[in-house]
C-alpha cells in the first residue's frame, strides 16, 4: 500500500510549484499526498525566508509536529525550502525530531533521503548548490495534472544584488532551463488540458542570458505563444532594470502573452532606490512603464512595496505614495523592511525606523492603492472581459472565480440546468445573493 505524504508550504509561488514536484518525486516512489497530517507517514514543511520572523515560524511549526511522531510508529519529518538552505544542519540541532534537511536545488534527493532515514535512522542534510540546471528537471515527468492552469520554471536563482534580499543567498545563482526542455514540458501540458501557463522564475526576464546561443525571454514566449492549445501565459517576476524593449514588444505583439506585468519597484525615491541597490532610479522605472503603455495600453501594473527600509524618512516615503497614485497600478503587494541574515542592508545599516512608524506607512500605503484598485476596478464596469473559472469563491456564497487577462478575480454565478434541448441546456442563475459583490465594493468606501 502506498504511504502519504503531507506538505504544508510557505511563501511565494516558486515555493508553491516546487512543492508540486515534492509530490511529484515522492509520487514515483510510493506516496500519495494527503490534507491530512494526522494521517501522514511523511510530514514535510517548505519554508520561505524572504522577510520578518521565518525562521521562528518555522521552529514554531516543527515544535507543534511532534505529538504526530508520538502517535504513530515511523513517521519522518523534513524541513526544505529556503530556510533549510540557510540553516542546514542548525535545524536538526535545535530540533531533536527532525529527521532531514533537504535545500532549495535538492528536490531529486528527497527520495533517497527518505529511505536513508528509513534504513538507517540517520538524518541526512542536502544542501548544496548546483551549477548545472539539470536538477530542476525532473518536472517533465508530471504524472497528474488538476485544473486548468500550471506553473512552469524557466530559470532559478538571482544574479542581482538588492541589499534587502535573502533570494540569492539561498536559491543560488541564476540558471536558465533549456529552452528545448520548457517548449516540451508546455507542449505536454497542453496535452493534459492546460490553458494557461504562469512561467516561474526569481527575474525572468534575464531567463538565457548566461546560456551561449539560448533563446531570449522574449524569444522564448514567442515560442510558447505559437504552441497550439496555449490560451494564456503569464510570468513573473521581472526586475525594471531588465525589461527589455523586446519584451515590451511581446505585450504588443503576442495573443496569448496576458496584459498584465507585475513589475517590483520597492521605493518611489531614488535615495532608497540607491540603498536598495535597484540599479535603477524612479524616472527610468516610470519612462519603462510610460513605453509599455504606449505598446499597450490597456496592460495591467502589480508591483512590490517595502516601507521602513532603514533610513526612510517621511519625504521619501511620500515620494512612494506619489509614485503610487501616479502609476494608478491595478495591485500593490506591501511590506514592512525587515533585516534578514547574510544581506548587505542588515550588514549595512540599523533597522531604525520603528515598528510603529512602519506599520503606519503600511497601512497609508495600502489604504491609498484601495482607492486606486476601486476606482480602476470600477473603470472596468460595462466592458467585456474573457475569464477563465478555476475554483469557487471565497465568498463562498455558491458562486466560481476566474480571473481575466489582466489578473483581476471575477466572481460569476453559477447556473442551475432547468432545461434541455437537442442541442443546448437551458440554465437559470441561482444565487439568491447576486448584489453581494458590489455592496462589498461600496462597504469599501465607506
Ligand atoms: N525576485 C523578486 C522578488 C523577491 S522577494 C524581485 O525581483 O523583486 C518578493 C518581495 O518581498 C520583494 O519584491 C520585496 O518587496 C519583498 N522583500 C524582500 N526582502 C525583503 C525584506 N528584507 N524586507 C521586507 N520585504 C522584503
Ligand atoms: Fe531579490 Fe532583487 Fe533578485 S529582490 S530575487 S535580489 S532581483
């Protein structure tokens, strides 16, 4: 009979696809996932460490697991992701439970691992890098595709240095997948019923630059876009300083390329945009964005905010709220600074703006995108959108969710059959709440 495995994943969607392929992995060897740990003979946690308190988190979560391996006869813990590449064996010291330590370029090794566990009660650490993309290849092999989305990697790692940013440190160097290795795995996709492909990277957009005679970014979504079956591709995420005119051109040129870019900018004043070490100032971020709109117009803008980074005075934090309102971006992903291990800024400076002076900002920050998001969530009133439904609600009130091309979620009602005919089925809306979603806005407001 096959064992179960339970993974419960922090952070960001790269960490959400590699632990697709955890199941992945661990399926051709014996595992099925399961909802429940209680259930589990593998109980597995995928970090993130990218900001505030990771690391306790992580230690929290694995203190309370321990009652699961009183329980029953067997059962391994393991620890991978971000926070295992940083800490690697420390895990294991402070965590007398704990039985591996897999890193974020390990995956493949996890079988191997478990049953080293298995044998021989030991407890394996992997944790090294690899210079050869080839293991992050063991993705073709999906067995199981749900819905009709799917994330695909296209490079790993991150060559740039932001002082803020534990990314580099723990995910490694920039490494591009063979081209040939992600039309096929597109292709194949497309195959099992995929529509629509977001493609993962740490800065795509630098995706073939290292690789002699690669395709570029731009190359390569050209590529995907003529894959018959492809109807929507999106990616993130891109750093400004590498959005190329080509790539700009793609969102002209390409159908299936969605309208949508979320592009970081951090800060809206170049003072911080130094200390952040960007490598690029406030009006060559606007002047990228002024040449996309020009391409296209109805493109939809997310981007990335850290407020209290050390040193922020109130100016430049307004500098910020400028950029916000002259930007008008459709969503905003906010975050107070928070000093993390090995990075040049907790090396470099205090953390001293404090954290009641942070919070504020936060919230200013983001009540100010509300009003931006409503108004241009109201804007789009009256136009046609094409979604596509992927899941229910969360307003769970019968409704199902897309999103449109420009990743806004869209919440439908749902039909009930009252009919048929020969050809067509007749259907009848039956929410009996169908203004919940604009009373939601107009409490917005208020
Ligand atoms: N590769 C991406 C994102 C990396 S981390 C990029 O190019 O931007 C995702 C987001 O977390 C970052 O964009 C940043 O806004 C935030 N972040 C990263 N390090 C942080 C830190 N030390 N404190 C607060 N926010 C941070
Ligand atoms: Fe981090 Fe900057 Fe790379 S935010 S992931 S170092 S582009």
């Amino acid at each position: 009979m096959n064992k179960a495995v339970y993974i419960q994943t922090y952070g960001c969607q790269m960490n959400q696809y590699d632990s697709e392929r955890i199941v992945q992995v661990l399926a051709r060897h014996g595992y099925d996932p399961t909802e429940r740990i209680d259930a589990a003979d593998l109980i597995l946690l995928n970090t993130c460490s990218v900001r505030d308190k990771a690391e306790q988190k992580v230690y929290s979560a694995l203190g309370s697991w321990k009652e699961y391996k009183n329980n029953r006869d067997g059962v391994i813990i393991g620890v991978g992701g971000c926070v295992a590449q940083q800490e690697g064996a420390n895990l294991l010291k402070r965590v007398p439970h704990l039985d591996l330590v897999f890193g974020t370029h390990n995956i493949h090794k996890l079988p191997q691992m478990v049953e080293q566990v298995q044998e021989s009660r030991a407890r394996p650490v992997e944790i090294a890098f690899y210079r050869d993309p080839g293991y992050m290849e063991d993705a073709d092999g999906r067995t199981e595709v749900r819905g009709v989305k799917a994330f695909v990697t296209v490079m790993q790692g991150c060559n740039k240095v932001c002082s803020f940013c534990i990314v580099p440190h723990v995910r490694g160097r920039e490494l591009s997948r063979p081209s040939f290795k992600i039309l096929a795995e597109v292709e194949s996709l497309v195959a099992k019923g995929i529509v629509e492909v977001m493609l993962l990277g740490q800065n795509v957009n630098s995706y073939g630059k290292l690789t002699h005679g690669e395709l570029s970014f731009a190359d390569l979504l050209a590529r995907i876009d003529a894959i018959d079956g492809v109807r929507r591709i999106r990616f993130t995420t891109s750093h400004p300083q590498d959005l190329s005119p080509e790539l700009i051109e793609a969102f002209a040129t390409l159908d299936h390329l969605c309208e949508h870019l979320h592009l970081p900018v951090q800060s809206g004043a170049d003072s911080v945009l130094a200390r952040m070490r960007r490598g690029y100032t406030r009006d060559e971020y606007l002047s990228r964005i002024e040449r996309l709109r020009e391409r296209r117009p109805d493109v939809a803008l997310s981007t990335d905010i850290i407020v209290g980074f050390p040193g922020e005075s109130d100016l430049e934090f307004q500098q910020t709220l400028e950029l916000l309102k002259q930007v008008q971006y459709d969503e905003i992903y906010s975050f107070s600074y928070s000093p993390r291990p090995q990075t040049v800024s907790a090396k470099l400076y205090d953390d001293d703006i404090p954290s009641e002076v942070k919070s504020h900002r936060l919230q200013t920050v983001q009540a100010l995108q509300r009003q931006i998001s409503l108004l241009k969530n109201r804007q789009r009133i009256d136009k046609l959108e094409e979604i596509l439904v992927d899941g229910r609600s969360k307003l769970k009130n019968g409704q199902v969710m897309g999103r449109t091309r420009g990743n806004r979620i869209v919440n439908v009602l749902p039909v009930r059959i009252t009919g048929a005919t020969a050809n067509s089925l007749i259907g009848e809306t039956y929410s009996d709440r169908p203004y919940l979603n604009s009373q939601l806005l107009k409490g917005d407001m208020a």
